[in-house]
C-alpha cells in the first residue's frame, strides 16, 4: 500500500489522476492478479526446484506466453525471424541453466512454468490499457490492486502487523519497493512502444545482465556453455530490432524504385 499512496497521492494532488473506466478494471486487475501470481509460484518453485531449473522454466513460460499474448490477444505478426529468435532465444536458455528434475519435483516444474506465464501477463496486459492512462497511474493502480488483496489474505490468515523501523528487513524492505516501482514504470514504457513479441525477447536481457554482474561483483568463472547461450539470447533479442531497421532502411529504396518505374511508364505512355 506504501508504493500506491507514494505514487498515486501527488499525481492526484497535481490533477493528473484520470477517472477509470469500468471497461479497463478487468484488465488491471487481471494484470496484478497475473503479478501476484508469478510471485507465490516462483516461491515454491524456486524453494523446491534447483535454481537452474527453476530459472529454465520460469524464463522459457514467460518468453512464450509472450509471444502467445502477443499472437493471439494483440494480433501480432509471426515471423521467420521472430520464430527463430524465440529458438535461438529458448536453447540459449538451456545452455545457460542446466535442468535437473526427478519425479516428486515434477508439480514444482510446473508451477515455475506457471510462474513465466503470469509474468508475460504482468509485462504485457498493460499494453491494453496503457494508451488511456499514464504509466505512473497504472504503476501506482498495480500497487493498491496488490495492496488490497495482500490486505485481505493477511487478515484472513490473522498475521501480526508492526510498525517500520530502521532495522536491516525494513531498510531492504524499502529498497525492494523502490526497485520495484522502478521496473514496473520501466514494463509499462517499454511494453506500451514495443509489440509483446520483441518485448518478451527484450526481457531475457536479464539473464545477461545477470551473468556479467555475477562475474564483475561476485568473480564468478563464467562457463563456455553460459558465455555461448548468453550470446545466443543477445541474438535472439537483437534478431527482430534488425528486422525493424531493415525495414527503415529498405523503404526509402523501394519508394525510389516506385517512382522510378512510374517515371518511365509515364514516359512510355507519352510516346
């Protein structure tokens, strides 16, 4: 709750909160509901899963529904070159993370799946929405969504509340809010300029992200296996940005050429 008062009580001080549309609830509370399940399924996955396989499974569902989203609930092309990113995009995933399951961890594989679906929501279904709000207020409406339902299933398990103090978990605490009010205006941007296809692509950045710091901060030995599938998922976030230049910089080509044969046809026809 702490994350919508900060956010949504200047915007509402300023003027700038907009009335919301009973159209639009669905899709906000569907996109925290998405959040707040990728957060309890990553939980269990990752506390019972090893940390590659859970890492396997959580990036590869959020990559495809994605890309199924994108498909089915934004009328996106797919491509070649988008199907072979998503390849490239999905083995440089198992290069990176080994996968290691036995039988009993088989319901926990799933639901680290399940936890990569209810991210690609969370990342895109702002995308439905974001054109008739600012990205702060729906930051801030993610924020009180989360907070009322948190509210509710706290006094349903009847937990003991405190007060904040400057103690090591609640400093950690502010800087996790602060961190995450970030990436979430950051989401709500990025998704609302990109298709949800090259977006999802975009978001195994991470992954990358994560290797370099691991090496930098923690002088971690990089394997060949991890260096080569890192620069697997470079490529395939980079494949469909490629595609999009190409694209800038053949039309100008081809309207020349257009104008061209019209020049000569015209020529032609006046003898």
């Amino acid at each position: 709750m702490a994350g919508a008062v900060l956010i949504l009580v200047p915007l509402w001080l300023a003027g700038q909160l907009k009335p919301l549309k009973i159209r639009d609830l669905f899709w906000l509370v569907g996109r925290t509901l998405s959040g707040i399940l990728a957060f309890v399924t990553s939980y269990y996955a990752f506390y019972y899963l090893p940390i590659g396989t859970a890492y396997f499974m959580f990036f590869g569902g959020s990559t495809l529904g994605g890309f199924l989203l994108g498909k089915f609930l934004f009328q996106e092309s797919l491509n070649r070159l988008k199907i072979t990113a998503l390849f490239l995009a999905l083995i440089g995933l198992l290069l990176v993370y080994s996968i290691s399951v036995t039988s009993v961890q088989i319901w926990y594989l799933w639901l680290a799946f399940a936890s990569g679906l209810g991210a690609g929501l969370w990342n895109t279904l702002s995308k439905k929405v974001s054109d008739g709000y600012s990205a702060i207020q729906l930051n801030g409406l993610d924020f009180l969504i989360t907070g009322l339902v948190t509210l509710v299933i706290s006094f349903g398990f009847k937990e003991a509340w405190s007060w904040p103090t400057l103690t090591q978990p609640w400093i950690a605490n502010g800087l996790f809010l602060a961190m995450f009010a970030a990436a979430g205006q950051l989401v709500i941007i990025g998704f609302k300029n990109l298709d949800a296809q090259r977006g999802s692509l975009l978001m195994l950045m991470e992954i990358v992200f994560g290797i370099i710091l691991s090496s930098l901060i923690f002088h971690e030995r990089l394997s060949f296996l991890s260096l080569i599938g890192g620069s697997m998922i470079v490529l395939a976030a980079a494949l469909p940005e490629l595609g999009e230049l190409s694209k800038l910089w053949w039309r100008p080509k081809n309207r020349n050429s257009e104008l061209f044969r019209r020049a000569v046809t015209k020529k032609s026809a006046l003898g």
